[in-house]
C-alpha cells in the first residue's frame, strides 16, 4: 500500500529498486503538481507574477504536452494526440502555455490527468516489453534513441522544475505554501 503524505502525495520508496524509485518519484511530482493547482478556478489558473506570463493552467497543459510528447511519441514513435495534432508550432511556439488562457479549470485538469493515465499505460507496457533499457523509437537528428531510464529521469526534472514555479504562482494566488 502507498503511503500518502496530508496532500495525498505518494512517498517513493526509501528502499526499492531503480524502476520502483523512479516511478515513485515521478509520481510524488506529479501529485505535487495537482496539488498545488487543485481547487483553483480560472482566474487562479490565469494568475502570473511579473514579468513571466506564466501560469498554473499553462503548466497543466504543457506538462500534458511534455507526458504525450516523451511518452506516446518518442517512446511508442506515435504521431500526437489532440489537442497537439492541430497546432501550428510554428505560428506560437508556445502554444501550450498561451492557450490554457481559452480553457475552463475542468478541460485542463481532464487534459492533464487523461495525459497522465495515457503515460502510466504506456510506461507500465514500455517495463513489461523491455525494461528501462528499451530505447525509444523515436530518435534525435544525431540518431540517439533515449532509454525508457532516461526519458522517466527527465521528466522527473521537467516536473521538480515546474513544481518550483508552481509553488511560487500558488502563493501568489491565494497564499498556499508547502513544499
């Protein structure tokens, strides 16, 4: 059973394997990012501090983004999943960020948390077919394939980054502190 801190985050194992501690720290960052942007309505979601346009709902859709773009493209080499499959990239690189502005607190928590479901599964297939060697399908322009290991530790860090931002933005919202 998982021991679930007063925030309802997951504690990693202080003594499991490499796949178990990685999952439950990913886990625990993941917890802390619906943590610290539970309970908000829009304008909450819509609120940054200056000069960053940053906001809690732009980082609910781009965390979105980042687990469909590490985990269903370049580990399974699918093509994107909407939303992402209609944007011009081009024309905002942003477009993440920017366009949580359009959406209710409903369509960016079901966005995030369906993108989370979507990666678990595909992690979850990824352990069992090949462990966290299992290099991705997907390759950058210098022909590196990513393992599984070392896409799990970035996003890790992508999610502790944003965290930290989050814990800042929450703040300012309405004056929510903790780690």
């Amino acid at each position: 059973m998982t021991d679930l801190d007063e925030h309802g985050r997951p504690h990693p194992p202080s003594a499991g394997d490499e796949t178990a501690t990685l999952l439950g720290f990913l886990e625990m960052q993941r917890a802390t990012l619906a943590w610290k942007c539970g309970g908000l309505d829009a304008a909450g979601l819509r609120a940054s501090l200056t000069p960053t346009s940053m906001t809690l709902g732009g980082m609910l859709k781009h965390m979105s983004y980042v687990e469909d773009h590490w985990f269903s493209h370049w580990l399974y080499g699918q093509d994107p999943q909407p939303p992402w499959d209609s944007v011009d990239w081009k024309a905002d690189r942003d477009w993440d960020w920017n366009s949580a502005a359009e959406d209710t607190p409903e369509q960016l928590h079901a966005l995030w948390q369906g993108t989370v479901a979507r990666s678990r599964t595909l992690v979850e297939q990824a352990l069992a077919n090949g462990g966290l060697d299992q290099l991705a399908r997907r390759s950058s322009p210098d022909g590196q394939s990513p393992s599984l290991r070392w896409i799990l530790f970035h996003m890790i860090e992508e999610y502790a980054r944003h965290v930290g931002h989050a814990d800042l933005l929450r703040e300012s919202v309405d004056g929510l502190t903790g780690e």
